[in-house]
C-alpha cells in the first residue's frame, strides 16, 4: 500500500500509523485481515486507512459507497436471490397470502409430515417461518398434489 507520497508502507507501518491517527492500539496482524478481506474494518478504521493510504475515496470522484447505504445493497442481494432462485426452477422465496400449517397441508392433500418438509426442503413449495411453526403456501401444496395424483 502506499502512503499519501507514495512512499510504500508496510503492514506493520500502516498498522503504526493507524494507531497514531485513531489514538489505541491498532496489531499488524489487523491489517492483514482487513487487507486480505478477511475482516471488515470499522468506519472510523476505513476512514482513517483511506487518508493514510491516500486512497481516492467514491465519494471523491462523484461516487457513494456502498456501505453507507445497507438498504440499497439488501435490495440488489434480494434481486440476485430471486434470479438465481428462477435460474434454479426454485420456487421464489418472500411472502405469501395463503399461509396454511403443515398439518392443515397434511389434512388438504393426504400426505405425510415428512412429504410437505421435503417439498419445502427442495424448493417446490414456498413457505415461512413463524417462530417455530412452518407455514406454507396452500396454492403450491394443492398443485403439487395435484400433479402427484
């Protein structure tokens, strides 16, 4: 990494550095971790290692960071899990209005416990939790029944 004159620094001088500008005690071996990814650093630790480094920040060159904004980012992990999800021929995952117990499932279709759990596990039927209770959606039960027989 390099220093705001270019200069080359290494772990333990960064890790020094950071020490100095956040005021405590900062180990090498943090450093390594934030560097290779590992771990992420706290907003005060990426502040202070983008002066340091010199580092351009986004918002220097007319960008945002990403971090700064969760909920745009839980957004487009919600749309890449619906695209795999469709990929997949998973049924999508999220709400649902016709939410029925997996013992009403059993009494609506005649089969086992074990059936709807495993259609659930293989994606073939939506469903949620509510605390402990597994609810599923009534309409994919009543087709996969349907297309059982």
């Amino acid at each position: 990494m390099r220093g705001p004159l270019g200069a080359r620094l290494t772990q333990l001088q960064m890790a020094a550095a950071l020490s100095r500008e956040l005021g405590r005690r900062i180990p090498e071996s943090s450093v390594n971790r934030w560097e290779k990814g590992a771990i992420g650093a706290s907003a005060e630790v990426y502040r202070a290692y983008m002066n340091i480094s010199g580092a351009a920040r986004p918002s220097d060159i007319g960008g945002q960071d990403e971090r700064l904004f969760p909920g745009r980012r839980v957004s487009q992990l919600e749309t890449r899990l619906a695209e795999l999800e469709r990929r997949q021929g998973i049924a999508p995952s999220g709400e649902f209005d016709d939410a029925i117990k997996t013992a009403d499932a059993m009494a609506l279709t005649g089969v086992s416990r074990q059936a709807i759990h495993n259609w659930v596990r293989k994606g073939k039927v939506r469903s949620s939790r509510q605390g402990r209770l597994l609810v599923v959606s009534r309409s994919d039960v009543e087709a996969l029944a349907a297309e059982k027989g």
